[in-house]
C-alpha cells in the first residue's frame, strides 16, 4: 500500500542548510508535496512537485526528486528561527478529488 | 488572498454528543477534504467531494457523515462522540480540472474538536 516515511527531527543552526528527506512507495503517485506545520496552526502549502521533474526551486527552497529511488527532499537554505515547524511530506496520485498520504512529519529546530 | 475558512475553531462537547463542523472553501474550488490530525499525528484523510459529490473515501468511521451544498460549502455531521474524536480537524480545497488535476490543496486553519 501507499506509505511515506521521513525522519522525525531534524536541528540545525541559524543560517546552515537544512534538508529534510522523504522516501514513498506508491509507484502511481505523480505529485509530491511539502507543507509546513507551525504549532497550532494549519497545513501551509510550500511546493510541490510532478514526478516528471528532477528539481524545482522557489526562493530558499529547493525541492529534488530522485523517481527512481522514490526519494523526495526539500532544501531550505539560510535557515532561520522562523523556520521551525513540522514539515510534512505528501503524495497523491494523479486524479481529481483523492486524498493526499502524507508521512508522520519532521520536525524541524532551528537554533540562534 | 482569501483563504479556506473553517468554523468553529474550537469546540467543546462531552461523549456521546453529536457536532458539525463546517468549512468554506477557497472561492471558484470545486473539491473539499477533510483530514483528522490526532495529537502528534500527521493528518489522516477522511472523505473529500468533488462537484457536490464523494470523490473518495478514507478513515471516516460510519459515526460521521459529510456533504457538499451548492455553493460549495461542506459539513462534517459527526455523531455518538467518543473521546478518541478528540483531534483537529482540517479542511482543504482545491480546484480540480479534469483529466489534469494537479492543483494543490490548500488548506484551512482547523476546527480542535475536544471531547470531555
């Protein structure tokens, strides 16, 4: 069946990079997304990716697809404090309506 | 922007009540979800509709119910509240175009539904 996983935490210090890894197994799923978490608060859509593409950046972040090992990362470069939240990964396959499978989140610490 | 809004944010009941959670979606979103995020747990998919239609279904227990109005609205029924209902509990919406249909779900701030 469907299933993601991403590791559970992740710290870094402010201004480093931080990569968050994710791997999936639906072989069908062909959109891939990053959400961000703060406490509290809602699902924040970040970016997301076709499978048909390798790398799509967008500002501080940087998402790499690599189809073939099912592995999915996001990059956030000069991580700020602001940055702390869970992030959590998602697939969903290529059909209007279904739901999106998302992994157990990282969480992500930033330190000053 | 304007953004999916549910209603209400928080909400009290004690077992055995019943609730209905509402959510408005983004205007011109044609599709609904709903999710159940249980604490520390990443969203779960419940039911979503697509043109006043399920479009799939999930881990909605027979307890719940869900519909989609006309103007796009949806409602959560969620009945025989047990305490393991406790949860947030989330909305997205998203624009469907067929046979594409990639765009995002976005989603609203969440209903904290809290079962004493």
């Amino acid at each position: 069946g469907e299933d993601v996983e991403q590791s559970l935490f992740l710290s870094v210090r402010e201004g480093d990079s931080s990569v968050i890894n994710c791997t999936y197994t639906d072989s069908s799923s062909t959109y891939l997304y990053w959400y961000k978490q703060e406490p509290g608060a809602g699902l924040q859509l970040l970016t997301y990716i076709f499978s048909n593409m390798d790398m799509k950046q967008d500002q501080r972040l940087t998402v790499l697809l690599n189809k073939k090992d099912k592995h999915l990362s996001l990059r956030i470069a000069d991580t700020q404090t602001g940055d702390s939240a869970i992030y959590f990964c998602a697939e969903k396959e290529d059909q209007a309506g279904t739901a999106l499978i998302f992994g157990k989140g990282t969480t992500l610490s930033v330190s000053s | 922007a304007a953004g999916v809004i549910q209603s209400p944010r928080h909400l009290i009941k004690e077992k055995r009540e019943t609730a209905t959670l509402k959510c408005y979606p983004i205007p011109r979103h044609d599709t609904v979800y709903w999710y159940q995020q249980g604490p520390g747990q990443d969203p779960q998919f419940l039911i979503s509709f697509y043109e006043k239609m399920q479009s799939d279904k999930g881990s909605i227990p027979d307890r719940f119910s869900a519909q989609q109005f006309s103007d796009y609205h949806s409602e959560l029924n969620m009945s025989s509240l047990e305490l393991g209902d406790s949860a947030l509990y989330f909305c997205a919406s998203s624009l469907s175009s067929f046979p594409d249909s990639n765009q995002p779900q976005h989603f609203g701030d969440g209903t904290r539904l809290s079962i004493l």
